[in-house]
C-alpha cells in the first residue's frame, strides 16, 4: 500500500461516459494508469491524491455513476472535476 500523487490525466475521446482514460504522477520517475487500475488499486488499500483548483491537497475517491465506477476528487461536486483540470499525461 502507498500514497500516490496525481498529477496528469489523459482524456478519453471516446467513451462519452468516461472522459478520462487514466492518471499519472512523478514517482518513481513517472507513472501512469488506467481508470480500472486506479479503482482496482484504491480498493486494495492505495490512496491517491491531488492539489485541486484552490490550492488544497485533496483524496482521489471511487464513486458510482448511472452503474459505471470512475474516480474523483472528495471535494468535487457536480462540476468542475478537478481531475480533468490538471494537465494532460504526455
């Protein structure tokens, strides 16, 4: 179990219902995953986080959409996502 940090999302053109392919962050150099490798990893005791729009360091939770699993911010609401706000992945 580790505490990653999040720092870069990578959109999903594609999939209307998730706009965010994966995240990834500067440890260990770089990192990046996909959406179900970050949701597979948080239920296996690793914790992620992020800096949202204010400044504040906040957790990256699970939550449940219309039966669909994505990642979020604790201190998102609705709109904005503060995940989508960071730069993309290169």
């Amino acid at each position: 179990m580790g505490i990653f940090q999040v720092t870069c999302h990578k959109p999903d053109n594609a999939d209307r219902d998730r706009r965010m392919q994966g995240v990834g962050g500067p440890g260990g150099g770089g990192w990046y995953r996909s959406i179900d490798a970050i949701i597979s990893l948080i239920r296996g005791g690793d914790q992620f986080w992020t800096v949202d729009q204010k400044g504040n360091s906040v957790w990256i939770i699970i939550s449940k959409r219309n039966g669909r699993e994505y990642i979020k911010t604790q201190s998102d609401d609705i709109e904005p996502n503060n995940l989508l706000a960071l730069p993309v992945c290169p």
